[in-house]
C-alpha cells in the first residue's frame, strides 16, 4: 500500500476528495483516510507541519496500515532558479539542512547511524511519479529542516 503525507489540509484535500471505498481511523491526534484511488489501495494523512508529526505519522502509517512507500506532498521554497511557484518537484535525494554534528569530527548535514548527508528517494516510483505528473515538474535533491 501507498502511504501519502500532508503537512497542511490544502495539500491533501484534493486527494481524499478523488478516493473511493474511504475509511477513516483516528490514531495520534490526525485522521488516516485508506481508500483507493485510480486503482491504487492508499492512505493519506494530514499530519501537521514539522518532522517530529511527518515522522510520527509516517511511522504509523508502516505500523497500522502496513505501507511501503511513502510520498511526502507539501509546500516548500527553493534556493534553485530552475524550480518557480507552482512547480512540482519530484526528489531524487533527501538531506536535512539544519544538522549540524560538526563539533563531533563529522561534516554539516551528516546523519549519524546512517553514514550520509542525502537519502536516495526510490527511483522506481520517482519515474512513475514524473511519468503521470503535469509539466513543469522537475527532479531535484531536497532539503528538509527548520529555522
């Protein structure tokens, strides 16, 4: 099953709207709607801005709802030129700007217990994703983090 989170309801509205056989379970405060769309068995959530929630969440929809993949949807900036309002972004690769264990020996942005900076997305499903998405949609590595 396909997991898809949300920080905002503007941003997983659409979805819950377009699926069919819905059902809803209430778990840590947010509400899990399953259901399918195109085809596809998934469920959505709506978890609230920030990494604790969208980790939380996503943590959730592996234990109680048994998905695979997780697609992370949501407003965000960028420091790129090639990416305007209103594009899509496909990531390629995950990294978490505001880490910083330098004062450990290790380089700004390193995850420790996992030995990187960036996270590769699944490849897989980044092409599946840029194959059914409207122009313009680009693929880019992605930051994420908090100021």
């Amino acid at each position: 099953m396909l997991g898809i989170i949300g920080a905002m309801d503007v941003e997983v509205r659409t979805i819950k709207d377009k699926m069919t056989g819905t059902v809803t379970t209430r778990a840590a405060g947010c509400d899990f709607v399953t259901g399918e769309l195109e085809g596809v068995m998934i469920t959505v959530v709506q978890c609230a801005p920030g990494k604790v929630n969208a980790a939380l969440c996503t943590q959730l929809l592996i234990d109680r709802f048994q998905v695979d993949r997780v697609i992370n949807i949501g407003v965000a900036c960028s420091l790129s030129e090639r990416v305007v309002i209103k594009n899509i972004v496909i990531a390629t690769d995950v990294c978490q700007y505001d880490i910083d264990i330098t004062a450990l020996g290790e380089p700004k942005g390193f995850i420790n217990g996992l030995g990187t900076i960036k996270v590769a997305t699944d490849p897989t499903l980044s092409d599946r994703l840029a194959r059914h998405l409207p122009p313009p949609s680009t693929a880019a590595s992605v930051s994420i983090g908090a100021r």
